[in-house]
C-alpha cells in the first residue's frame, strides 16, 4: 500500500517535469552508468546477505546461496531488473525499453557462465579476483549493449508484453531452482559439491 503511493507520488512528480528535470532526465548515458553502479554495488551485497542473515529462507531466491554459476547470475539478474523498474519511470515513453531491458538482462546472466567456463576450460582453475572481475565485466557490457540499443533507437519492439514476460519467466527459475535444483554442473558449489539450499 505504501508503495503505491511512492510510486503514484513519482508519477505525479514525473508529469510535472519536477523531478530531476528534462536534461537529467534524458541523459540516458549517466542513467546507464548509475545502473551499472547499482548493479555492482547491488550484486555485491547480495553476494554475502544469505549468509550475514542467517541464511534465511525468504532472501535465498534473490541472493547467493553458494558460489555456484547460477548463483552469480542471479547476483546480476535482481539489481539490473530493480534497476530497469526505477529506470522505467523516467523512460517510460521508450516503446523499446522492455526490449532492450531483457536484451541486456540476458546478455549480462549469459556471459557470467561463458566467460567463466571458457576460462576455466583453459586454464583449469580461476583466481577468486578473476570470478569477481567476470562478474563486473558482464555488467558493464550489458549496460554498454543497452546504451548503445537506446542511443541508436532502431529497435523495433513489437509487444513489450513479450519482453517483462521473458524478465518474469527468468526471475521465476531464478526462484524455483533456489528450492528446487536440477543436478547439472551450472547449479553445483565448486566449494561444497552442493546444489541450491
């Protein structure tokens, strides 16, 4: 209840021209970059919050339960989606924001396993510094990807409809394998041997 008037509060704010004005506003290059900082800062924190609260059972769908792959693609999945909400309310009148949101969205949780599996397939064994910095990097280059899909302007989204179903769908596995976790490599805790909780 208290959210839906923050947020009927923002629109009201946003219609008058109040808030941030038009030149923040539009300036979807800072935006972008003050998503990557959320994100970073974001998944940072949900890296470790399973774990400073006690491993409870309602943060584990959204934070890292073990150091598995799929865990650190969540760490970037939950900041970027908050992020493309609050982002939305600025952007709203973009008919291809929902598309290039779920483009970079999926960009960002796909390389997180690809470049971390190819470097370990060559090397064998990745420096802790290494994972981390896969983590950030996948970041920036989704945020990137995104920017340059908004600046360019050419993307056609015919149903953004499609777009926040494919996010919901991914942020529903997301929930799902936290509880239920299939046994394939992707989900297993290089640490423990564990899958999920």
């Amino acid at each position: 209840m208290l959210c839906a008037y923050f947020f009927r509060f923002l629109n009201k704010l946003r219609h008058k021209n109040i808030f941030l004005g038009d030149i923040m506003k539009r300036s979807i290059k800072l935006w972008q970059f003050i998503g990557f900082v959320f994100t970073a800062i974001g998944g940072t924190l949900l890296h470790f919050i399973y774990e400073w609260l006690g491993e409870a059972v309602w943060i584990a769908p959204f934070s890292g339960i073990n150091e598995s792959t799929w865990e650190h693609m969540k760490l970037l999945f939950w900041p970027m989606l908050i992020f493309s909400v609050i982002e939305y309310f600025l952007f709203r009148e973009r008919d291809d924001f929902w598309c290039v949101k779920t483009r970079g969205i999926l960009l960002g949780i796909t390389l997180i396993p690809i470049l971390f599996y190819t470097y370990n397939g060559a090397i064998c064994k990745s420096p802790d510094w290494l994972n981390i910095a896969i983590f950030f990097i996948s970041a920036a280059i989704a945020y990137i990807y995104e920017t340059r899909l908004f600046i360019a302007n050419k993307l056609i989204c015919r149903s953004p409809k499609w777009a926040i179903a494919a996010i919901c769908g991914i942020g529903a596995l997301f929930i799902i394998f936290t509880f239920i976790t299939p046994k394939l490599g992707i989900f297993k805790d290089p640490m423990t041997g564990s899958y999920g909780i």
